[in-house]
C-alpha cells in the first residue's frame, strides 16, 4: 500500500486533474489518495466563516452561488457520462445545500471547521466520479468515518488504522481508495480540521495506520530546495533528507511541508516523498531514516515570530526562576521556538501569539519586559551541522545584518537566527553566498 497526497494546486484545474488521473495510471499496486480542496476553494470557504460571523448571508449566497458554478463547470469537463454526471452534481449540490444549513448558525470553532472542510468533500467525489467515468475502479471513503484523531501532537495512529480497515472491509476490492485531507473527528466526536495545510499531515497520519510502504506528497515543486526559490536564485532540489532533517525544515518555515508532518511516519520508518505534479518524471526529495551525507543542506525561514525579552536583576539565577516562566507559557499552550540566557534576562521567541496580552501580564511579575514582533527565524540545517567547520562562514553575516539571537548547539543538526522580517530576504541571500556558492568556487593556495 501507498499513499499518495495530492495538494490544491495539483487539483487546482481540470488540466491539473487529468494529470493526477495519469500520474496514478503509471503506478502499479495499491494506493490511497488523500486529497485537497481545488486551489482557491478553502480560501472562499473561510470568506463564508467570515460573513457568518458577520451575519452577511447575501455575501454568504454569492460565494457558494461561485463555488456551485467552478465545481459543476469541473465535472462537466471531467464527466461526460450522463448518469454519472449527474450523480456528482447531485453530490455536490446536497453538499452545498448543507453548507447553507450550517451557515446559519451561530459562529463556532465546530461551526468553522464543518464550513472549510467542505471543499476536499467536493474535490474527492467529483475525482473518485472521474475515475469511474474513465473506467478505473476505485472506492470513496469518507475521512470522518476514520480519521479520529483526538490529539493534534501525538494522534492515535493504531486506532486510526482499525477504523479505515473496517471501512473498506465490505467494500468491492480496488487498488485505488479516495479520501479526503484535512478532516479530522476531535475528542468531542466533532468535525475539526488538521489546521491548514493539514493533508499532509492526514496523509501520513493514514500511512503509519495502514503501515504504508511509503508516502508521496505531490505538489508544485520538485522537491526541498536548498533555500527560498521565491527569494534566493538558482536553488536546487535535495535528493535526499533525513526524518530529523526535513522535520527542521519544515517547522522552521519550509512551506512545501506541513511542521508536523514527519512525525507519524518515524517511529514506522516509512519513507517520504516529495514530488511534482506537473513533473512527474523528476526524481523530487526522499525523506527516510538513511543518512547519506553529512552537513549543510539547507535554509529555510519562518516568519511572523515574536521576541520576547525578561530581565530580572534579582531573580534570574533563583531557583526555579525558568521553571516559573515556563509554566506561562504551559497555561496558554503557547510553544517556545528559540531561548537565551544571560546572567540577568531571558530572551525567548513565540510564533503564536494569540494570548500574548495575558502572557505579558503574567510575565511582568517577574521582570521588565521587551516585545519585539515581525521577526523572522533562519534556520541553517544539516545532519551533524554543528561539526561542519565551513558553516562557520554564517558568521561573518554579522558584519551586514543585526541578528537579534542565535541558537548554537541545542541540535547538532539546526542552527537557528532571529533577526528583522525586513532583513529577512538579505539574509537568505546572503548565507546563499557565503555557505553554498563561496563553497563551490576552488581554493588556490
């Protein structure tokens, strides 16, 4: 068994779609298919949340009059066969018809989630529909009949696993089950999501429960690149990526993979990788437990970070001082990105900053304390990149752009940079030069 995760720009088209039918064409054996939204749904499905919040049901009507027409002109394109047809349109009509329903409701996080997980319900229907139209047998599984994930950080990936099997064991056999992203049925037994770009996440969740072979995450890029390709020139995709590796990169900014995407297919030792739709034949990034070079591989940038500065001439060095700080940020489920210490202040780093006024006032029993938002975090990564004596170079960054922090040695594979979001781009730029083009060029003595 494989599975295959499909993004919404992979499904964004109805060009995009007969890619993804072709792509599964050249695979043999078994395979699960965890979609997206089509590109721009999820977006329109959140302006909704928006207008139900605001009581504006006109506004509500236009968008899902739009999303009516893009999802009908699809399967038009897509399904040719009468019936067939049909029954898709009749679909996702009593999809919508529903989504009316919960959209006169009173705002809600269950309320939220019913809306925005509506698009890859759509997507998966209308795809399984073109499948059949096309004369490749598949089965549609709806994902809130399995994915009972009660914890977002540790989900039960056994119990995950005993639901999809009892799903599909009256089913007709196929090589080919459809499902949906995303989706997720919290503690309470209610429809939740896996926060956004959360497919990723659902597709290795589904891969550790069925013990996958692997895991493919087809997107618009051929790979992990070594930097930004938005920001940094000639980038290059990296062949290979460890778990620990990928996992840097991708909770310190790598966009192309969803931060808690690598976890539950560790402890299985199921390989990962990441490929491009649109070119197939490229070989893209394999993410495993093999490590087959040491040192730097890549940088990676994660905005949005807030600083946080606490000093305290009389009780930084008191026992149980950091303990106490911590516990503040334990009570508001705010995780800490990047810590250092001085003899009399703290200096830590947030990305959530939802609670912060509640954060800050607690925190100021203990101290002064300094706010610095619109940061960046740089994140240099690399298997045993601490004893990589040319990573050295970063450094000399210092002479150009304020840095406001550094974390050296908590991992031997990350070393991490705060500094200005405006500094954010000559940054990249700048360790670009120093660490991969500087390297390339011969040494004459």
């Amino acid at each position: 068994m494989k599975v295959l995760k499909f993004g919404g720009t992979s499904v964004g088209s109805v060009e995009s779609i007969r890619n993804v039918k072709n792509i599964l064409a050249s695979r043999e054996g078994k395979k699960v298919l965890v979609l997206s939204a089509m590109a721009g749904v999820t977006n329109k499905l959140v302006e909704i949340t928006e207008n139900i919040k605001l009581g504006d049901h006109s506004a509500i009507n236009s968008i899902i009059a739009e999303l009516k027409q893009k999802h009908e002109s699809t399967i038009d394109e897509l399904i040719d066969k009468p019936g067939l047809n049909s029954y898709a349109k009749a679909f996702v009509n009593n999809v919508l018809e529903g989504l009316q329903e919960i959209s006169r409701n009173k705002y809600s996080e269950k309320v939220y989630a019913e809306v925005v997980t509506t698009g890859e319900t759509m997507l998966t229907y209308i795809f399984s529909t073109f499948l059949t139209n096309s004369g490749i047998q598949n089965n549609f599984l709806d994902a809130k009949d399995f994915m009972q994930v009660s914890n977002l950080e540790n989900p039960d990936t056994d119990l995950v696993g005993k639901l999809f099997q009892q799903n599909i064991e009256n089913l007709e056999p196929t090589d080919i089950y459809i499902t949906q992203g995303f989706v997720r049925i919290n503690a309470q037994n209610n429809i939740s999501t896996l926060k956004r770009g959360g497919s990723d996440y659902s597709a290795t969740i589904l891969a550790a429960a069925v013990q996958a072979d692997e895991v493919q995450i087809w997107t618009d890029i051929d790979g992990f690149h070594n930097n930004d390709p938005r920001y940094v020139e000639n980038t290059h995709a990296i062949a290979e990526l460890s778990f620990e590796e990928a996992a840097e990169l991708a909770y310190f900014g790598a966009k192309i993979l969803h931060p808690q995407t690598i976890s539950p297919v560790i402890k299985r030792q199921i390989p990962l990788f990441l490929k491009n739709t649109f070119t197939p034949d490229l070989p893209g990034t394999k993410i495993s437990a093999e490590i087959h070079s040491r040192g730097l591989k890549a940088i990676s940038a994660k905005d949005g970070i807030t600083a946080i500065k606490i000093k305290s001439n009389r009780m930084l060095m008191a026992h149980g001082f950091l303990k106490k700080i911590f516990e503040v940020f334990d009570k508001y489920e705010t995780a800490i990105d990047m810590i250092t210490t001085s003899e009399i202040a703290i200096s830590l780093t947030i990305d959530d900053d939802r609670n912060l006024d509640v954060i800050l006032e607690e925190l100021n029993a203990y101290g002064e304390i300094t706010v610095e938002k619109d940061h960046s975090i740089i994140c240099i990564v690399g298997e045993g990149l601490i004893e990589d004596k040319s990573t050295s170079r970063l450094f000399e960054l210092l002479n150009d752009i304020p840095v406001r922090m550094i974390s050296y040695g908590g991992s031997d594979n990350n070393i991490s940079l705060l500094v200005d979001t405006k500094n954010k781009i000559q940054t990249l730029q700048g360790l670009n030069h120093k660490l991969f083009e500087e390297q390339q060029v011969p040494q004459f003595v």
